[in-house]
C-alpha cells in the first residue's frame, strides 16, 4: 500500500439535518419492497386531492453510500405543487459492494414505473432527483443506459434531473484529494468500502462508477447545483460535469451558489427550493 492509499484526514460524518416532516394533507405509503434486502423498498408520497395521474419527483438519499436511508428527504417541498414524491432506498457500502447502490436504484425505478398505476402517478412525467451520493446514483442510472452490469431500465427516460453537491467523475476527484479536508482514499473512506480496498488500487472501478464517463447527447436536461464552499465534494465536480454535457448538446443548468457548503440547509427551502420545484415544472408539462 502505498502513501496515497492512507489518510490522516477525517471520514466525513454527515451533516447533521433532522428527518423532515410530511406536509398535511399527504398520504404516505411506506416501504414498498422491490428486493430482499431491507433497503430496497420505496416511499411513496401522495398529495390529497391534486388531479391524478401526478407528475412525480423520484429522490435518491445522500449519505456518502453509508448513511441514511429513504426517510432523508430532501426535496419534501415539491408535494406542496401537485407532485406525487417517491424516495428510493438502496443498499450502503457496507450492505454490498459496488455496483450494488447503482443496481438498486434501477431495480427501484423499474418497480416503481412498473407499478406507477396503482399509485395514480404518471412515469411519462418523472423527474430525478438526489443530493450527494444520491445526486451521483441518479446521474449513473439515466447516463449508463447501455452498462448491463448496472441493471439499467429498458427505455428509461425522465423529463429532467436535479443534481445537487455530486461526485460525477470520481478518478478527478481523487487527483485532488490533497486538498479535500475528508478521506477519500484510504480503504476506510466511502469509496474503499464500496470497492472493499483503497479506491485507487482500482482505477477501473473509478472509471466505471463515474457518470461524466457515460454522457450521451440525449440525455434529459439537467439542473446542477453546488455550494461554493463545499469542502467535501469540491464545486468543479459540478461545474465540470456541466460543461460536459452541454458539450455533448445536453441541456444543463449549472449554478453554483455562494457561500454555502455541503448539505446546507439553503438547497432544502426558499429560492432554491423554488428554483428546483419550477424546473420540475417546466419539464414535466413540456
């Protein structure tokens, strides 16, 4: 092993956000299992009285692959416009190795299109959505159509997603690890647990769970967002993975918001939540 695949850095730990609350008025149906383990099951979200079928935000939970589960909400606001709201579970670093949480979440979608009907959602009108790791697992699902090995869904193809403080390329990102304050190196960081040995012993699997590797000109458009001040996942994840696809002739949004850093409260209420909700709008009603 050698120097590079040690760290005297901190493992980052989460921010710590209390588990939001239901808005009235909002019927919640838990744990819809699509698998056997615990963590692949789905929440479903629907607003009393909105017209039916509901467009629908489908939200992936950050945790850096080993933390939290499907209640860490983030993106709880969008039942207050009309929008039915699913939040997807997957299996964490230490439940199985990558490309596990990549599978579960399509094996997730998949069930949840498959069953759209009994909940009275429209799958035509879907938007993406995650923040940290779940930023980067639903950019891997709607990039890495054609990766076998990823369990993709056959046709899948959500009007948008909203990508918010992801890792997108993550053999960059290691490039720079010096100047991260957390590990992202050694075994004991998240991605040496999802490998199971020091992340940069595999460079192939750094290409292979990076979505900037898997950018296609028909992608759905993409809203990007990043806090300036993020020092666990730095600001050019985001801004380079934008300027990636809309090389490729994506339409992608980038903003980049001053003086917040990972998991701040700002991404969750006021304006950005009202940018995030009116970009679910425009996508969805076309």
């Amino acid at each position: 092993m050698t120097d590079t695949q040690t760290s005297a850095k901190p493992q980052h730990t989460g921010t710590v956000i209390p588990l939001p609350e239901v808005p009235p008025g909002v019927e919640v149906i838990h744990d819809v299992s699509f698998g056997p383990h615990e963590r692949q099951a789905y929440d479903v979200y629907l607003p009393e009285g909105a017209a039916r079928p509901l467009p629908v935000v489908v939200f992936f939970h950050p945790g850096a692959w080993q933390r939290r589960d499907k209640r860490a909400v983030r993106t709880m606001f969008v039942l207050e416009h009309s929008f039915a709201l699913v939040s997807i579970g997957y299996r964490l670093a230490q439940h199985a190795r990558f490309p596990a949480q990549v599978q579960d979440v399509n094996d997730g979608l998949r069930h949840l299109i498959d069953h759209a009907a009994d909940y009275g959602i429209d799958p035509d009108r879907m938007v993406l959505a995650g923040t940290s790791a779940g930023a980067h697992l639903a950019s891997l699902a709607v990039l890495a159509k054609d990766h076998a090995a990823f369990h993709p869904v056959e046709n899948l193809s959500p009007c948008g997603i909203v990508a918010v403080y992801g890792a997108y390329d993550l053999a960059h990102l290691l490039e720079s690890a010096d100047d991260l304050a957390t590990d992202h190196v050694s075994a004991d960081s998240p991605l040496g647990l999802m490998f199971g040995e020091p992340p940069l012993d595999r460079m192939d699997l750094l290409r292979e769970i990076s979505p900037a590797n898997y950018i296609r000109s028909d992608a759905p458009p993409f809203l990007i967002l990043h806090g300036r001040e993020d020092h666990v996942l730095p600001w050019r994840q985001s801004a380079d993975f934008a300027n990636r696809l809309f090389d490729a002739g994506v339409n992608a949004t980038l903003q980049v918001v001053p003086h917040v850093g990972h998991g701040a409260e700002a991404f969750r209420t006021g304006r950005i939540a009202d940018e995030i909700t009116a970009f679910a709008k425009h996508v969805t009603e076309g």
